[in-house]
C-alpha cells in the first residue's frame, strides 16, 4: 500500500479551503494535509484545525516542516513564483500552484530554471486542462485545432461567495474594495486582472487550438462593470472571444465554444469552486453529436491524482515548456488588452 503523501498550503483563503481540502478529502488516505501557513495567524490555525494539521504564518516554517512532502501554492498571484522557487529549492517531491504560474516572463523563465535544476515537478491548477469532459473531447476532434477558426469564450457568474458558502463555511473573505475610475490606470488594471484571474482558467485550452500566438493582436478590449471584460483578438489566423463578468446573475453559465466549417465543439464548465463532477463536452458534425461527460470526478480532483501518480513515480511529470508558454501567452494577452482599454479609459466606458 501506497504511503499518504504529505501536502503543505501556502495560503489559506477560499481556494484551499473551499477547493483543495474537500478535494483532498474525497481523496481519502492518498494525501494529509500537514501544515497550513497564512499571514493571519487565526485563519491558518482554524484552516489547519479542520485538517489536524501544523500551522504557521511562515513561508520558512512550513518549507523546513519534515512532514511536508508536496507544497500546494494558493497565495495572491504576485507571490506565485518566488514560492514555487523556493518550494523546489527546499527539495519537495512536487509543487502545485494555482494559476498563474507568474507574473512576468522572466519569472516563469526563473521557475523553468530552478525545476530544471532540482528536478522538482510543478503542476498548475488549470483545472479545466485537467477535467474529464474536455480531455474527452480532445481524443477525439480529429483536425479541430487544423480546421477551425473562430473560438469563444464565455462566462457569466455571481460572486465566488456563493460557490464558497456551498462548499465549505469560509473563514475572513477578503473584500471586493470599490474601484476608483477616476484614477486612469484602474480600468487597464482590472482588465489585466480579469485576463489573469479569470480568463486564464480556459486560455491553456484556448492555446492548444492555436498554431501560433507571436502574431497576437487585440482588436478590441472593454472593461465591463462591476468586473469583467470583452476582448476580441486575432492569433494564430484565428478569431478569439472572450466575454466574462460577474455579476448578480441567477443563472451561471460557463462555456467554451470552437468552430470550424464541418465541426462545432462546446464545452460547458461549472463554475468554479463546485464540485459536481466534470464538464459536458458536445462535439458536433452536420451528421452527428458526440457527447461527452459528466464524469463523476471533476479537474481538481485530476490534478491531484495525477500529482499523486508522479510523486509515486507513476506517472511523467508535467510538460514545463507547456506551462510556461501558456503564462507567456495569458501575459502576452492580458498586456495587450490592457493597452487597448488604456486608449479609452473613462468610467463611462466601464459602465
């Protein structure tokens, strides 16, 4: 019988609690949770209470923590890759990392590096590259990624809370502060987060249609209110959509939609933080529809499988060159957007 394999959370807030620790949960003996460390001592030592485990609000404490065999990396963004450098210079069996992976280039070349050096893998929490329903629809699309041209992203949402409170009761939710449009660089710098926070989840998918993205040109780019974007741009010789924002909307709708002259494939994703198995994938032809999915199990769940199998040596790890190039695209487009909503950043226009 396989060991349990020992996880340390960096970052306590509604991802771990309301993703990666049911998610472990339903994992039964494969992983323990070890050590949570937060910079709020209270929040770590509840969140670690639920789990038994050691707490701290030190990024040191928890690296030199024998017991901690694998570091699951869910701090804010900017905190992303020196966490992930240090977690593989600490030598941990493996890192996981919410998305993004970083922020800059060079910090995704500095972890390409130092994962190199020490050997340590790293996976991203890009759980739909891991779900079931899309994995399905991508054995079997044939020439998709050849023959289509026009690709959309869509996804309208109510705030995150009320997936969280679903899940699991979340302790200290950080607040939403109210936006200043009169400050210029706002709307850029949201639109910038939306590509980072939001649209990244499906840009991995997005990228592996595209034969190329150096020609990636933004045509248009909007900020929309009280956060969210639509961004239109060309890669690849493809037409890419991408709607979100979120709202106090009844009804959740998460789709991903490819199109070619002979084929259609629409993806339709839960919204994050439920865990209420994979996606439907719908892959079809003038003559037929494939279906595919709901599986029972959903990407967070993956991942952590699949983390399971490398650390065991099951498993091959992560492409890296992958992970960085789909960081290089998602900043190549949320720079360019954020330039394009720069040209005309008034409140009105955020409205």
């Amino acid at each position: 019988m396989q060991s349990s394999i020992g996880v340390g959370f960096l970052g306590a807030g509604p991802v771990t609690q309301a993703i990666h620790l049911p998610t472990l949960a339903r994992l039964g003996a494969a992983f323990t949770v070890r050590h949570v460390t937060d910079i709020d001592a209270d929040v770590a030592a509840a969140v670690a209470g639920r789990a038994g485990a050691a707490h701290s609000t030190s990024v040191e404490a928890l690296l030199d923590d024998p017991a901690v065999e694998v570091v699951a990396i869910c701090s804010p963004n900017a905190f992303h890759a020196e966490q992930v450098i240090a977690a593989c210079q600490a030598g941990k069996k493996a890192v996981l990392c919410e998305k993004p992976l970083a922020m800059s280039a060079a910090e995704a070349a500095a972890i390409a590096a130092v994962s190199a050096e020490t050997g340590v893998p790293i996976f991203v929490g890009a759980m739909h590259s891991f779900d079931p329903g899309w994995r399905a629809a991508v054995a079997q699309w044939g020439a998709l990624p050849r023959t289509s041209h026009t690709i959309r992203s869509s996804i309208v949402l109510p705030p995150n809370s009320r997936f969280e409170d679903v899940a699991t009761e979340v302790l200290t939710r950080q607040p939403f502060p109210a936006p200043d449009y009169s400050d210029v660089a706002v709307l850029p710098g949201m639109t910038h987060a939306g590509v980072m926070g939001l649209a990244i989840h499906d840009l991995p998918l997005i990228r592996s249609l595209l034969p190329r993205y150096d020609d990636l040109r933004v045509i248009d780019a909007k900020f929309l209110a009280p956060f969210g974007y639509r961004i239109l741009f060309v890669a690849g010789g493809k037409s890419i959509e991408l709607h979100a924002v979120m709202s106090q909307t009844w009804q959740p709708d998460w789709a991903l939609e490819v199109f070619a002259d002979d084929q259609v494939l629409n993806v339709e994703f839960a919204p994050s933080y439920v865990h209420a198995g994979s996606a439907v994938s719908r892959l079809s032809t003038s003559e037929s529809t494939q279906v595919f999915g709901p599986a029972e199990v959903n990407g967070y769940e993956v991942e952590w499988r699949e983390l399971a199998a490398v650390v065991h040596g099951e498993l091959a790890p992560p492409d890296l060159s992958t992970l960085v190039d789909d960081v290089r695209f998602a900043l190549t487009l949320a720079d360019a957007s954020a330039d394009a909503v720069r040209s005309t950043p008034s409140a009105e226009d955020a409205a």
